[in-house]
C-alpha cells in the first residue's frame, strides 16, 4: 500500500498542518502583543510630556529650554515657548504614527502644520528662537528633526 492510500499518513499531514498553523498564531498573537504593549508605552510616555510642559505653566516654572535661550523670569516667554513644545510633541506623535495613518488624515496634519503652525512660528521672535533650539539640538529625536525641517521649511 502506498503511503497516501494510508488514512494515518492523512491524519499525521493534517495534524502537522495544524501545528503550523498554530505556531504562527502563536507568533503572530505574540507580536500583537508586543505591538499593542509599545503602542501603550508611547501614549503614556505623551501623556506625561504633556502633564509636565501643563505643570511649568501651572507652577510658573522656568522650562529647559528657557533658561537654555538665556530667557529665564519670563513669564511670556514660558508660556509660548511650552505652547510651541506642546504643538511640535504633536507633531512628533503624528510623525511615529505616520504609517498608521490614512494618507488623508496625514496631509491635514501637515497642511495644518504649514499654513497654521509655520506662521504662528514664524510670527514672533522667542517662538521661532526655540524653534530653531528644538530642531537643531534633535530634542524630539534625529529622524524626526530633519521631518520636521522639510516639513516646516523654516531656516534655522
């Protein structure tokens, strides 16, 4: 009798097949995981970006980048300095999440950024001093800060 004739050699090609097939569930529920994990961490990472540039505001506390631009007791200064980081961790996020995005949705952020964001920038002297601070020292990494740079098309 030839082995495909055998109903048990069936059985063990099935069985095999299954084992397969649940091993890479397995891997592929694994690397969900690990996903849905990371994606959970970079949220709570942004959230607590966020809870402390709230708190300088809150407790009229010179930020890092203030006293780095020689602006410390500046009261304006704080406030649209921290506005700025708060508008550009947005974009940071929009910026890591880019290929989750729709490409629509991606073109509004950016459209946003460079008809809203860019002349607000562009407008006032402090915000565009740590502007230029925050791109050129790579603050939100370095990948992100030559995005940014084309995106924003604003001479540092």
């Amino acid at each position: 009798m030839a082995w495909y004739e055998n109903p048990q050699a069936w059985t063990a090609i099935v069985a095999l097949l299954a084992l397969v097939v649940g091993l890479f569930n397995l891997f592929n529920v694994n690397r969900l995981h690990r996903e849905s994990a990371r994606q959970k961490f970079q949220t709570d990472l942004q959230t607590v970006v966020t809870q402390i540039n709230d708190a300088f505001l809150k407790y009229e506390v010179d930020t890092p980048h203030q006293v780095k631009m020689g602006l410390r007791d500046n009261k304006d200064a704080r406030g649209k300095i921290v506005l700025l980081i708060l508008q550009l961790n947005l974009l940071r996020v929009v910026f890591k999440n880019r290929s989750a995005l729709v490409a629509e949705e991606l073109e509004d952020w950016t459209d946003w950024a460079q008809k809203i964001l860019r002349p607000w920038i562009e407008l006032d002297a402090t915000i565009l001093a740590a502007y230029k601070y925050w791109v050129t020292s790579e603050d939100g990494g370095k990948d992100y800060s030559a995005w940014l740079k084309d995106l924003m098309k604003i001479v540092v």
